[in-house]
C-alpha cells in the first residue's frame, strides 16, 4: 500500500536484523509503486534499481561496507533525483547524508511467530499526510 502513496522524491530508511523483512518489504513497495521487475536483496551487488513507468526505486544495502566509498556518490545522485523513492538498508555508514524529510520503518520479529514483524515507522511531520492514509488503508484492508 505504502508505494501507492509515495511520490519521488522520497527516502525510506530501513531497520532490521538479518532476515528481519527488509527485502521482502521492498518487493511490496515496488509492486505498489507500479514496478514489475524481480525484487531482490542488494547486499552483494549493493544497490538495485527498479524501474515504473517514468520513475524508479533505488534499493542500497551497506551491509557488507565498512566504508561507502563509491556506493555513496550513487547513493548522492538518488537523494537528488526528483523521480527516484530511495531505500536504504544498513544505513549506519551513510546517515549523514540521508534527508530529515525520510520514513524510518523499523521491523521486529514477533517472539511467537518467526514469520510475522512488528513494523514501527518514524517519520517527520512533513509525511504526516501519508501516514494518516496508510493507517486509513490498512483499517478498512483488515477484517
């Protein structure tokens, strides 16, 4: 639902442990957000990119990274593009660059169940209008 609502520019921050659903939240993002290509986790090639229409998600993971090098003039070039919804996973290492204006979305694991998460988002007032609609959407989605 969420990448129904978001409009580039945009930045999601995601957290969570290893296997926390970082991916597979990211998959449901692209599909919302008009994408049909294959979603997979970047952490070797370190940023994918998925195209819709006439805009793109850019999907960087720094978890295999002490040091951004490069990946971090790429990860510049996303944040200023008008038409690109950057996420970034393991963002320790580039936080400083990463926008205030940006969705923190936040994955634990429920204790009882491996396959079910507890999301938490962070968010500016800025993204408050999004936010309120995703509640109001997935309100009337539960039965």
């Amino acid at each position: 639902m969420l990448g129904s609502l978001l409009k580039p520019p945009a930045v999601i921050e995601l957290w969570s442990d290893l296997g926390g659903g970082k991916t597979t939240f990211v998959r449901g993002l692209a599909r919302g957000f008009g994408s049909h290509d294959r979603v997979s986790s970047p952490t070797f090639t370190l940023n994918k990119i998925y195209k819709a229409e006439d805009s793109e998600i850019h999907h960087f993971d720094f978890y295999r990274l002490s040091d951004p090098g490069v990946v971090s003039d790429q990860l510049e070039e996303s944040l200023q593009n008008d038409r690109v919804i950057t996420v970034v996973e393991w963002s320790d290492i580039v936080r400083g660059v990463l926008p205030a204006a940006r969705l923190v979305i936040e994955f634990q694991p429920v204790q009882d169940n491996p396959d079910e998460r507890n999301i938490t988002i962070h968010y500016p007032q800025s993204l408050r209008a999004i936010i309120t609609e995703l509640e109001s959407r997935l309100a009337e989605s539960e039965p």
